[in-house]
C-alpha cells in the first residue's frame, strides 16, 4: 500500500492506495512546514489519519505548498516517520505534485492558484524554470490569501463600493482591530485572508468584483507565467480553488495573454493518484 498525500495551507488531502485502486480518503489541516512544526503535526495525524489508514504503508509521497527544500521536507517526513518508521517516505513542492497532476510526463506550464500561487514550466520530469512566489507579503499574485488581503484593505479604507461595504459587513462582522489580531499576530494569516475571497464569487456579478479578479489574474500572468520560456505556445495547466471557482474570468485574462486551451483540475489528488497508479 503508498500513500499520497496533496497538501495546500488550508487544507491535506490523502488517499491511501493499493494495485486495486484507492481504499481510504481523508482530510486533515493543510502541513505547510512555514506554519506547523512536526510536533503538532504528530498530533494531528495521531487522530485524524493513521486510526483510518492503519499500518502496512511502503511508501509514501507528500506534496505540500511550503515544502521548498530538504529542510521544510524534513519537518514532514520526522512527522511521517513516526507512524510509518519502515516506510520510504518523499516529501516534494506542492508545484512538483501539480506539474504530476497536470501533465504526467508530458512539458508544459503548471499552475497553483489557491491560498497561494505559484508557477512553473516542466520538462516531463522535472521542474526546469520556476519565478519565486515569495508569499503572501511579497508576491502570491491572484491567490486567495492576497485577494483577501487586497479585499480587506479595500473594505476598511472604503475603496469598495458602498453597497458591496454593507454587505461584506453583514456577511463577516469584522472591526479593524479584530481584522489586524488575525493578520498580525494570530496564527496562519494566509488562511484567515484567503477565507475572505467566496465573498468575491458571491458578488462576482457586481463589476467592482469582476474587475478585482480580473485586475489580481493579470497581475499573477504578468509576474509569473508570462516570465516562463514559451508561456503562450505551451499546453498549460492550473489547480487549485481560486482557479477552479474563477475560472472562467480566469479564461478570459489568459487569451488576453495569447493563452488558449488552459486545463483546470479541481482536484490534484485525483491526478497524483493516476499517475502514481501508472509508475
């Protein structure tokens, strides 16, 4: 039996896997390494993963968003190594799962846009350009975690729309000081930024948030997939909820860039197991 595991900051998600195909599904928080230590992480898995997968694991690849080099991978795999000592366990970059997901084996550019975002050409086996994401302060364009940042600056210093301010007010009953506690001193912030974006999609027909999509998109384009070699004459490919949930808008911002045929993937567990399954 190999595990898989496909980990974003929100949320993980593992499928536990055998020649016959998948035998358990489960949830758990997202292991982004910048924001959880293999202590708590131990403790989570404690519950929430091994009761369900038991023993018997060979192998297990994790793909996380924070998993940058050996040394994030390492906080991973000492939390892994506790259930599963015997196991041979790879701990790769959440872009590298996407890059599996997406393509295979096949080149091509790969997308994420989720609570972050990130970017990548392929080469079928490994991942040969890449522009830095530098996180939600520094870059992340078109992620949720920056859209959130962005919708909240808009909010509290009223460059929304009246209207829209009465209603994103309704909706999550924040005061600036509470705001500010989540951003700047409590826990996962990106998390916190990013639960703000289904009130986007909520009022996508709004133009104030049509636009805002449009406008956190292009600047994703511009600043990373138009860097890449050959960005609009290669098949590409995205995960992730923002562009599942925008991706028409999406679309649209891509032809304006030459792009056409973009695949979306909902889910890319669904094509790690495939291509797991297949090598």
């Amino acid at each position: 039996m190999i595990l898989v595991a496909d980990s974003g900051s929100t949320k993980t998600a593992w499928r536990l896997i055998d020649k016959s195909g998948i035998i358990a599904e489960v949830t758990t928080l997202g292991m982004n390494p910048f924001f959880r230590t293999t202590e708590d992480i131990v403790a989570e898995l404690k519950v929430a993963l091994f009761p369900v997968t038991g023993k018997g694991i060979s192998h297990i690849w994790f793909y996380g968003a924070g998993v940058v080099n050996a040394e994030k991978g390492e906080i991973i795999k000492h939390a892994l190594l506790h259930f599963c000592p015997g196991a041979a366990i790879e701990t790769h970059s959440d872009l590298l799962g996407a890059c599996r997901a997406l393509l295979g084996k096949n080149s091509g550019i790969a997308g994420i846009l989720g609570t972050g975002s990130n970017a990548c050409y392929f080469d079928g086996a490994t991942i040969t350009n890449q522009i830095p994401p530098l996180g939600f302060i520094l870059g992340d364009e078109g992620s949720g975690a920056v859209m959130g940042k962005h919708l909240l600056g808009d909010y509290f210093k009223e460059v929304m729309p009246a209207e829209l301010r009465s209603i994103f007010e309704n909706r999550f009953r924040l005061t600036k000081d509470e705001a500010l506690n989540r951003v700047y001193r409590e826990a996962r912030p990106n998390h916190f930024l990013a639960s703000l974006t289904p009130f986007l999609k909520e009022n996508l027909a709004h133009k104030y948030c049509k636009s805002f999509v449009e406008q956190n998109f292009t600047a994703f384009i511009e600043r990373n997939v138009a860097k890449l070699p050959g960005f609009n004459e290669s098949y590409i490919g995205f995960v992730g909820s923002i562009a599942w949930h925008f991706s028409e808008i999406l679309n649209d911002v891509l032809k304006k860039f030459g792009i056409n045929n973009a695949l979306f993937l909902k889910n890319p567990i669904d094509g790690l197991v495939n291509f797991h399954n297949q090598n």
